[in-house]
C-alpha cells in the first residue's frame, strides 16, 4: 500500500515566491500525494503564475479559503484538513523549499503504527536558494513523547510546522485556534503533544525555509501590535491546557509568566496565575520578578556598557 499525502499550503500575495515552492514538491520521491493550496483573499496574481501547474500536475488544486473559516493561517489550514484526502497530513509555507526524499523518508517512518506524526531538521536561507540537497538515506532519530512539552514550548526542541508530517488521525479532535495570528502552531502542537501521542525525529534537513520581513515572525519580533497580542493569547490557552492536564509544572509556568514579564504585561501575568491556581507564595514571588524586571534589565544593560 503506497501512503497517500495530503500537503496543506495556505497562500496569501505570494506570487512572487510560491512557484519555486511548488516546483519543489513536485520533486519529491514519494509520488502519491495532493497538494491543496488555500488562498486567503490575496490580492495579487497567484493563480495566473500557478496556473501551468494546475493544468498539468491534477495532484495540485487551488482552492479560496470558504467563508465558513476566520481569515488568517489557522482557518486556511482548518480547511485545508477537512478537505485532505491522504492518510498523512503535512504543512508547506508558500515561500519555502522542500528537499526532494521529505515525503518518502517521513512516509517510511509512519510506517511503524507506534508514532503519530515524524519530525525533521529545518534549515533557513536568504534570498537566492543555493543548496545542495544531501540524498543520503543514512541518519540517527530518537522518539519524542509528552516528556517533551516544555522543550517544546521553550523552542528547545523546535516544532516548526512545515518539519513535521502527521497522521490525520490526530486532528480529529483539536485543531488550529482560528482566531490566533501568531503562535499557533506553538499552541496547537504542544497541546497535541499533552494527548500522550508519541512521534520520531529524523536528524536529516528536509526544509529549508525562507526568511524575510514580511513573514508573521518577522512581523512579531518587529513589534506588531497583531502578532504580540496573538502570543499573548496563546500563552493562556497552553496554560489552560496543561493546568487541565496536569501537565503545568514549575518550570513550564516559569517560562510562561516570564513572558508577562518581558511584555510588561500586568493582566497576562495576572490571568496566567489565575489559571495555574499556584500557592500564594508562588504568586507573590512572580509578581516580585515582574516589577524587578526592569531594575535587573537596566543593571544588565550597564554592565555591558562597562564591559566594552
């Protein structure tokens, strides 16, 4: 039985980059696979760059996200799964680039009825791609459970959504936080992973994403309002979700309260100790951080003036 692939890719004013995305999956070794690209009410001319594609590869279809989902990412991806066809479920960025062996190494590795979803290594590149694609089919991997939420979360053990292909089974149940503009695949991953699914990490590089300005990373850590306020939500549904599961540690709940810190943020502070239900004492001591943040935050920039 050769696995079928259900590649999601949503879109927005991405003429000028998605091309070079689609060539690439159409490389792939693996060959049973459809590719559903979601527009999400871009202005540009996607369609008419894409459209020798579509007339002779029927793998692809172009699709405009159904009002029937929010605007954004997650509501595009949503759709997307409830449209997928393929035994396996994997999301593709419309800027990126795919090495040619990503399906066909994942696909084998599912294969094995012990792991819900296959992890891989993701490089970045600048303007130009000019990489040689290793084809090797020798690599070490290691499983990854719900041990490992808080390296998850702490972007220690980076769960990129366009480096891991999943059954589509575990999206029955949860799915994007439509309503989230950023971070939600943070949000979402994790809280797959708090289900007590278990998946396996290739150590080999099978995507190579691009990075520019306009990405909703690069919107993030360049200050937009959106993007922030989106974090700031997701921060407090994973700290629902693990607080309900049990899962809320001292550690985890460390790092999302700094977060509150960080941002200056009085009421998320407020609503991540509400939710975490933690002792008084505990409670006292986090607030302590926050209003000390700044004091530490002034004596760290000083110290590195004095140590140039």
């Amino acid at each position: 039985m050769i696995h079928k692939v259900s590649i999601i890719m949503a879109t927005y004013n991405r003429a000028h980059f998605i091309l070079e995305t689609l060539e690439s999956i159409q490389k792939q070794t693996h060959t049973n696979w459809e590719c559903l690209i979601i527009d999400d009410g871009g202005t540009d001319n996607t369609k008419e760059v894409i459209k020798p594609i579509l007339d002779n590869d029927n793998r692809f279809q172009y699709l405009q996200r159904s009002n029937a989902y929010k605007k954004g990412l997650p509501g595009s991806r949503n759709y997307g799964l409830d449209l997928a066809k393929g035994d396996y479920i994997i999301f593709f960025d419309d800027d990126d680039i795919v090495h040619p062996q990503n399906l066909e190494l994942c696909v084998n590795e599912l294969k094995n009825n012990r792991y819900q979803f296959c992890r891989y290594l993701r490089d970045v590149f600048f303007d130009k791609f000019d990489i040689d694609f290793n084809l090797s089919k020798v690599y070490t991997s290691y499983i990854i459970g719900i041990n490992d939420i808080e390296k998850v979360l702490k972007n220690e053990l980076t769960f990129n959504s366009c480096a891991i292909m999943w059954r589509k089974e575990v999206f029955l149940k949860d799915r994007f936080q439509e309503h989230l503009m950023y971070a939600e695949e943070w949000e979402l991953y994790s809280r797959l992973l708090s289900n007590n699914i278990k998946g396996i990490t290739i150590e080999k590089c099978l995507f190579y994403g691009r990075k520019h300005a306009n990405s909703n990373t690069g919107e993030y850590f360049s200050g937009n309002l959106t993007r922030i306020t989106s974090k700031k939500e997701a921060i407090k549904l994973v700290t629902q979700n693990l607080q309900a599961k049990n899962l809320l540690n001292k550690n985890i709940l460390n790092y999302l309260a700094g977060f509150a810190i960080t941002f200056r943020d009085t009421q998320l502070l407020k609503d991540i100790l509400d939710i975490s239900k933690i002792p008084f004492i505990n409670s006292v001591f986090l607030t302590f951080k926050f209003y000390r943040y700044p004091i530490w935050l002034h004596y760290k920039k000083i110290e590195k003036r004095l140590k140039k």
